[in-house]
C-alpha cells in the first residue's frame, strides 16, 4: 500500500487568510516567549496558560486542515507550552511564513 503525501500548498481560502493571520500574530503577541529555527522545523515556546495553550491548539488544528503537509506538534514542559512545526522538503518556505506570522505579533526578532 502506497502512502499518500499531502500536496505541499495551503488550501485556505484566500477570504480567510487574512483573520487565521490576525489570529496568529494575536497568539504570538499574546503569548509567544521564543522561537527557534531550523531549516525544515521551528520550536515557537509560549507562556504555560491554559488559555494560551487552548488558542495554540485551535491554531494547530486548523493549520493541520489547511496545510496537511505540514507536522504540527504540540508539547507541554514544565514552563511552557511548545509547538513544534516540521516541513517536508519543499514546504520550507510555507513553514517560515508560518513561523514569521507569530513573530509578528509578538515584536521578537525572528
């Protein structure tokens, strides 16, 4: 059995884009301490809150609808709550633009 791969786009609808934008760089302003990246896979650490963690997790589900190429996951530490967003080859640029929507919000360097 052949394993299928998702297409590397986003199928959002362009109507939505700009509300899923406005909530990201609301959650990275919000709660977003730090972001590492890598070449094919950012870390974005947010502030250990309930709340915080509920609105990353709508965030996850919709990004996992939306663009399913991308492996969205999500981890509690004692100190924060970490999303961790990998890309296959190809899906780089996607996942940076990603990653650079919640760094918007936040006012950090990313």
């Amino acid at each position: 059995m052949t394993e299928l791969t998702p297409p590397i786009a986003c199928t959002l609808d362009p109507a939505e884009m700009p509300q899923r934008g406005a909530e990201i760089r609301a959650l990275g302003r919000d709660g977003l301490e730090a972001l590492e990246r890598g070449e094919r896979q950012v870390s974005l650490r947010f502030r250990r809150d309930p709340a915080i963690r509920e609105r990353v997790e709508g965030i996850v589900a919709a990004e996992s609808r939306c663009c399913a190429f991308l492996d969205l996951t999500l981890a509690d530490t004692d100190d924060a709550t970490v999303l961790t967003i990998a890309a296959p080859e190809g899906g780089e640029a996607t996942l940076h633009q990603l990653a650079d929507l919640f760094v918007a919000g936040s006012g950090r360097a990313g």
